[in-house]
C-alpha cells in the first residue's frame, strides 16, 4: 500500500515525500480512508504510531478541496491535546503536510503570555490545535469562535481526563456545532473514555493498533525485583555502569519525580524532571537539554511524556511500574522506533508485583527478571516488614515484676540508711 493508493492529492503527496514518507504505517492505512469519506473515528493507538498524522493529513485534503470563502479565515478545525508539547508537535505536523497549500494552522497553549496567540488568531487560521484551558479563556475573551468548526479533533483523551480537564471537554463539547466531523484518540479505553466518546461521536468507525504486537519484539525488557528504598541506589548502578546514553525515566507522581533528580544530582549525574506543576517553560528547556545530550536523565510523569517526540531513544526505566497494563506498553514504546533497538528497564516492588502480572498478561508474554544483582530483594525479605526490624526495643519488663524490684530497692536503701544511723 501507498499513499498515492489512499487517494491523496498531489500537494499532499510532494509533502510527504518531503518527510520522507514511503509507506502508510497500520493506523494511516486503516484511518485515511474512513476519514476522507467524512465518518466519525474511535482510534486507539500508542504515540509512535503515525497516530497524528493519520487524523491531520485527511483534514488537509478536505480543507485544500474545498473552496476557501473572501474575507478572513475562519477556524474549521479543532485539535484539542492535554499538553503543550504535544500541541507544538501536532501544530508542526500539520504545517508539514499543507506545505504545498495555502492552508494555515496556529497553536495555542498556558503558560506563556497571550499577545502573539491573539494575534496570530486575528490573523486568521484555518486549523486550530489547542490545549484546554488556554481555548477556554480566550473562548471568553471573544478571541474565538467555533461556530464554523467542520472537524473536531481530541487527541490522547485517557491523558486528557487524568490532567482534569474533563469538565473543560463537556464545556466545549457544547460548543460546537452539531453537524461536524468528529475524532478521538486514546491509547486505552477504561469505561470513562469509551463513555466520553460516546458523547463526542455518533455512530463512529473503529480502528484499534494491538501495541503489544510491535513492543515485545522491538524492546528487550528486564525486571529487577527491589524494595522501595534501595530503588534510586539501583538506578545510579545503572546509569553509571550499563545505561550509557540519555534515559527515560518514568515516576508514578510529581513529587517522585523530584526526588529523584535530587537524588541523582547529589550522585553527580545530571537530570531534570517534567511534569504538570512544571511550567511550560521549564518543561520545554528540560526537554530542549534531553534532546541535545545535556542530560543523562529525563524523569517524566506518564502525563508530561505524552507529548515527548525523542528519535533514537536507547533506554526506558519504569522506576515506579504503572498500575494501568496499556501505559506500560505507552511507556516502553517510546524506544525500539524506526527498526532500532531499545531496552526497558522495569523496577518493582513486593506491592506492584500483582501491576506485573496484569502487564505480561496483556502482552502475552513473561518478562525476563535480572536475579542476583546488588539491589536485589527476594521473597523471604518481606517475612518481617524492614521499619519492624529497624525498630526493634528490648521487651520492657513485667510491669509487677518491675514495681517490685523498685520495692525491693527501696528497702535495702532504707536498711543502710538505719545502719549507717545506729553506728553513728
């Protein structure tokens, strides 16, 4: 299959092959087709897929085909995302593949003052990728209107709810206008995605890319089996011995997350963390310094990684396991790219052993565990908890026992004091 076979006009096709794309990933070949005949899409698939350009190169082509009206542009398509560096990415993509059209796109996102997103609006634009609560506020500033929306794109909606934001979602779903096409994404499917999609979509096409059938292949993945408080020693075994290039390093929580940049920062080896209470601009310089070697670490929140694009990444590590299987796959997948090779590194704990389980289950395989490693914590550890064993007392004494040694006491000092009395 090519491009040329999905029925892509000619100014699309030249931008492609300007990228250098030869041949439609699974999702591209599955999603173009359905999409340029105007249907509702339910796609679950990981980053890494061609996922973004699946949905924005079909919308161009309708764009392109169809006349443009005098005057000032309005805004047809709506690409809502959970963070600004997957904004930028999508705002990049589609820039790309309207190269040879006289279609424009603009970004906007928080964390950054308003002026030059205000103006790039007044400007007009015909593609509009957003994050939520920066479209809202300009929504209310009168800046934009949706009321010509003919797309409407959500984008990593399972990311989209855990940030929060599905309060937002409902305000804008309300919004828009009732005849629109409509896509969402999301790389896994609890029941409160697939309720929020049926809100979104009316009797939409379906396209699901399985990851587990590309990661265990690509990826070479390792456990360590290891208690909670040696982790961060066995993670600076590792970058200082085996990890040898840059590494992703996931954290269940924020504050993990700065934890260990501190803990790698007294061990002398430079890292920096993204995640939500980042502002943008710290998260973009910390990214910017991962991308150019400045750092051998990048701890990052399942959230914040969701729009980190990284070529040639060697090395994942799941400092904490996530407790959902589909993010173990999302995480793992950020390496082993392109026909390369990657290895993920996996730590865990007694208490996210049954996380384990659920994770070779959906993968359908069983996951190679390093045994015998310094840092190693093996079963009969956890026959007595290790605070029980640091805290440890001598039992204090039978309480009556006790009274009446003191007694006892007593009443020898008594009887040396009427000796003492009687000689004198």
């Amino acid at each position: 299959m090519t491009f040329k076979q999905l029925g892509l006009v000619e100014p699309i096709l030249r931008a492609l092959e300007d990228q250098g794309y030869e041949q439609p990933t699974p999702i591209q070949e599955q999603a173009i087709p359905i999409l340029l005949r105007g249907k509702d899409l339910l796609g679950c698939a990981q980053t890494g897929t061609g996922k973004t350009a699946a949905f924005s190169i079909p919308i161009v082509q309708d764009l392109y085909q169809k006349p443009h009206s005098k005057g000032k542009r309005a805004i047809k398509t709506l690409v809502v995302t959970p963070t600004r560096e997957l904004a930028i990415q999508i705002g990049e993509n589609f820039t790309a593949y309207s190269k040879y059209t006289k279609i424009k796109n603009t970004v906007i996102f928080g964390g950054v003052k308003q002026t030059s997103q205000v103006y790039a609006l007044h400007q007009g634009v015909d593609v509009l990728v957003a994050t939520p609560g920066r479209l809202l506020d300009l929504i209310n500033q009168k800046y934009i209107s949706l009321s010509n929306i003919e797309h409407f794109v959500l984008d990593e909606a399972d990311q989209m709810l855990d940030m929060g934001f599905i309060h937002d979602i409902k305000k804008l779903l309300k919004l828009l206008p009732a005849k629109r096409q409509s896509l969402f994404f999301s790389a896994t499917m609890p029941k409160a995605i697939v309720e929020l999609s049926n809100q979104i979509l009316g009797n939409p096409e379906r396209v699901t890319i399985a990851p587990e059938k590309t990661t265990a292949e690509k990826v070479e993945q390792r456990i360590y089996h290891v208690n909670k408080k040696n982790k961060t020693d066995l993670l600076i075994s590792l970058l200082n011995n085996e990890l040898d290039q840059a590494t992703l390093v996931f954290s269940r929580t924020k504050h993990g997350a700065n934890k260990i940049v501190k803990q790698l920062d007294k061990a002398g080896i430079k890292s920096a963390a993204i995640h939500g209470n980042k502002s943008q601009a710290a998260r973009q310089r910390a990214l910017g310094a991962f991308k150019e070697g400045k750092l051998k670490a990048l701890i990052a929140t399942d959230i914040a990684a969701r729009g980190i694009d990284i070529d040639e990444l060697s090395y994942v590590v799941n400092y904490d396991l996530p407790n959902v299987p589909e993010s173990y796959v999302h995480r793992i997948g950020r390496t082993g790219r392109a026909g390369a090779s990657g290895l993920a590194v996996s730590f865990c704990m007694l208490e996210e052993r049954p996380y384990l389980k659920d994770i070779e289950k959906l993968i359908k395989t069983s996951i190679p565990v390093v045994e015998d490693h310094e840092f190693e914590f093996k079963m009969e550890d956890a026959a007595e908890p290790s605070h029980k064993k640091q805290n440890k007392r001598p039992r204090p004494k039978n309480n009556r026992n006790s009274q009446k040694s003191n007694s006892n006491r007593n009443n020898r000092s008594r009887n040396r004091r009427r000796s003492r009395n009687s000689h004198s």
